[in-house]
C-alpha cells in the first residue's frame, strides 16, 4: 500500500493541500455512508467487489452500501449514462475507492471532467478497511462466478483460489452451434450442446438416464469442478439469437441442469468468453476429446426440487408462501408479443410476479453489466424487491423455455437464496396446455 500511495513527482505546497482536501479519511466514510446523497464507488473488478480477494487481502469483499462501477467501464464512451442509471449523479457526493491510488486518482478526474465536482478519493481500503474490522459485504457464492484471471490460473497450474479439487471441466456452451466452439474457444474447454442436456422439443431438462449418459461422455461427475461460458454473439446468421446473449444464457441453462443433477461445484465465468478476450488471453482452435467417466457417483436428480413441473407450478400459484416469478420483457408479460417464433399464443400465467429481463426473449440487460459481466447483485436483488420477490418466500422461476429463468435462478442462488426452482416448462407447456392467460396491463 505504501508503494501504491508513493508520491511520483515532488508537489508543491499548494499540491500537496489540494490532495489533503480531496482524501477521505476512514472515519469520515464511516460517518458519510449515512448521508443519503452520498455514493461510495467501488472502481476496482466486478470479481473484487463480488468477495475475490485478488490482491490476497485478509477478506475480500465491498464497502456495504458501495456502488460497483469498475475502471475498464470509463472506456465506454457512454459511461456517464451507466453511473446515472445506477443512481450516481452529478448533484451527489461521490467518494471514490479502489486497490491503487492511481486508479482512484484516476477516476476522481474522470468523474469531474464529466461535471461531477463533489468528488473525493478514500485511499485507505486495503491498509485499514479490509485488513481491519470494518465491516464488509460480498455475494454469498461469490466464488462461482469466476473472473478469467482465475479461470486461466487454474489452466496453467491446475489450482486456484477457492478451488479444492482434482479434477475440473471447462464447457464451451452453445446450443446447436457447433461452429461456434469452431470459432475459438478457451485452451481445454470442452464442446457443449445445450440440446445434450434438455429436449429438442419441449426444452425441458433430458430423462435422468439421458442426463447421465451426456455428463458422463463429458467426462463430468458429481464430484468434477465444472466451470460454464458461452458466446455473446451467434456466429451463424440465422441462429434464433443474433447478437443476443444466447452462449451465456446457455452456460447459465447448463449449470441449473448440472446442479440438479448433482453436480456439487458448477461454477459460471463472469463475462463469458467476451471477458477472457477482453484480458488478452489466447483461444484456442484444437477440438478437445473429453475422457469420459465411468460412473457419475451419486443418484440423478441429486435436487429434483430445483425444477418444478406444471402440477407444481400450479399449487405455487395457490400459496401464499411462494412465488412464480415471471422472468420475461414487458412486451411479453403483457401479451403484445410471445417472444419466440414458435410459440403462437401471447400473455402470461395469471398470478405470476413480473421480473423483467430487459428488452425481449434474448436479452437479459436487468441481469447484465454492458461489458456482459453480471450486474451488481443488490440491484437484481432491490429489482426483485421492488416487485415483491422477496428470499423469504418460495420463488419459482420461468420464463419462454427455461434459459432466463436459469439466469435468474443462478443469481438468486449466488445470493444464497435456498427457496428457489425453475418451472421448466415456462410459457411453452403452459400455453400448450390450453391453460388460462392474461394480457394486458395487470
């Protein structure tokens, strides 16, 4: 820290004062977290701030209350947008913290180049937040949501922090693309159809024999590490999801099956393949052979209460201790679209709770940073609040076809949210069924 905070030029006097004035001390930021107008920034990683303890901190983790906007995002030239869509305006005090003074120094000029110009640096974080005991919040799960950094580590030397096993499987993920792992794919990730896993017609999770039958060729058991990516954008023209968020979406599909199946540690890279690009790190073209395994070593489904049927879905509807929640666009819900080219009927399931997923069936931008990394978890969380999806209650999860829904579900789990399912069906069996439907304005 003190290296960090050397000084790179002799200041004069005046300098030197100006810099005082702009540093927050500890005790200071204690007592302005409490001013509601004040916004503490949290420039480093997404990783960082979700508990990744990247410089070997004693506890990793955020300020609690702390906004994450990480310093890569000043490259887009609509940062200024983002903040305010995050609720950091100019009329706000704006304090400033990160892992290096640089970087703090850094952004504080960007922020009042931009008119913010109540803005201050805290340069203290790591020498007296984290090493002290000042409190700290982080994702629960966060380590299941890898960064790239830690995903390459663990390529390169077979371990990594959180990591406590001997065997791990890295999954390109697509559905019916298999050009798409062709393209390029991260050294050693292993080509994965999400078609493999659920069925081509209903798209729901594959017979327990099947499901089997797939992992194993993938060379997956219950006690494998399984680390989950996809593409953002089709390679293919024609595939249903140009330019969407269809591979990450796939990798989130894949680890709600997995973790039903009993995989014990499913993990998600944070960003997909678009954040491994993004550090520079080479993609590989060599198709990998996965070794299958002989034996899955446990009974599938491990938690068959992760998926809910349509009988279950129903009796859902019926409590007051649970909740269907709905994890479609607004178009959607209302019926003015069905959001998917084969199915033709448009509405939704009476009763169930809006959680919306952005601007149609194939993007998630409630659930997603720009950069594709997922977004702040206390603003999915304060989303799903504001529309009275709360932990306490038993939250069921659907969507079209179940990709959504996994996202949702994948996040809610990460939270440590333990109440929570997939009605796999989703819109599809329910509409098929001739079941009743609403549109409109609810």
């Amino acid at each position: 820290m003190k290296n960090m905070q050397a000084k790179t030029h002799s200041p004069d006097i005046n300098d030197t004062e100006e810099r005082k004035r702009e540093e927050v001390t500890t005790l200071e930021i204690i007592s302005l977290l409490k001013d509601p107008n004040v916004r503490v920034i949290d420039v480093r990683s997404m990783d960082a701030y979700n508990g990744w303890r990247e410089l070997n901190e004693r506890r990793g983790g955020h300020i609690p209350g702390a906004k994450s906007f990480p310093r890569t995002w000043f490259n887009n030239h609509q940062w200024v947008d983002i903040a305010k869509h995050k609720g950091i305006f100019p009329a706000n005090t704006v304090i400033i913290y990160g892992y290096r003074a640089d970087h703090i120094r850094s952004a504080v000029e960007e922020f009042r180049k931009a008119g913010y110009y109540k803005v201050r640096g805290y340069f203290h974080f790591l020498d007296e937040w984290v090493n002290g005991d000042f409190p700290v919040d982080r994702l629960k799960r966060f380590e299941k949501l890898v960064s790239p950094e830690w995903l390459k580590e663990l390529i390169d030397t077979g371990n990594a922090p959180e990591y406590n096993n001997s065997k791990f499987v890295i999954c390109h993920v697509h559905y019916r693309q298999t050009e798409d792992y062709d393209l390029g794919h991260i050294p050693g990730a292993v080509d994965l159809d999400t078609n493999t896993l659920e069925d081509e017609i209903s798209w729901n999770v594959r017979p327990a024999e099947e499901l089997e039958a797939a992992l194993l060729k993938l060379g997956v058991t219950s006690d494998t590490t399984v680390i989950l990516y996809g593409r953002f954008s089709s390679p293919n023209p024609e595939d249903p999801f140009p330019g969407s968020s269809a591979g990450q979406l796939a990798a989130m599909r894949s680890a709600l099956i997995m973790m039903y199946a009993g995989v014990k540690d499913v993990r998600v890279l944070n960003g997909g393949i678009h954040s491994w690009i993004a550090r520079g790190y080479d993609l590989s073209f060599k198709k990998e052979q996965p070794e299958a395994a002989a034996s899955f070593g446990s009974k599938i489904p491990a938690h068959p209460e992760f998926i809910v049927d349509l009988n279950e879905a129903k009796e859902i509807l019926k409590s007051e201790d649970a909740n269907l929640v709905c994890v479609r666009s607004w178009d959607e819900f209302t019926g003015k679209v069905s959001g998917y080219n084969y199915i033709n009927k448009r509405g939704r399931i009476p009763g169930a709770v809006f959680a919306n997923c952005g601007s149609s069936a194939y993007h998630m931008e409630n659930y997603r940073n720009w950069d594709h990394t997922t977004r702040e978890y206390q603003e999915i969380e304060r989303n799903w609040l504001d529309s009275g999806i709360t932990k306490s209650k038993f939250n069921a999860f659907y969507c079209g076809t179940g990709w959504r829904a996994s996202e949702a579900f994948f996040n809610a789990w990460l939270m440590g949210w333990d109440r929570i399912a997939v009605f796999d069906g989703g819109w599809l069996e329910w509409s098929n069924n001739g079941l009743p439907y609403e549109t409109g304005t609810p």
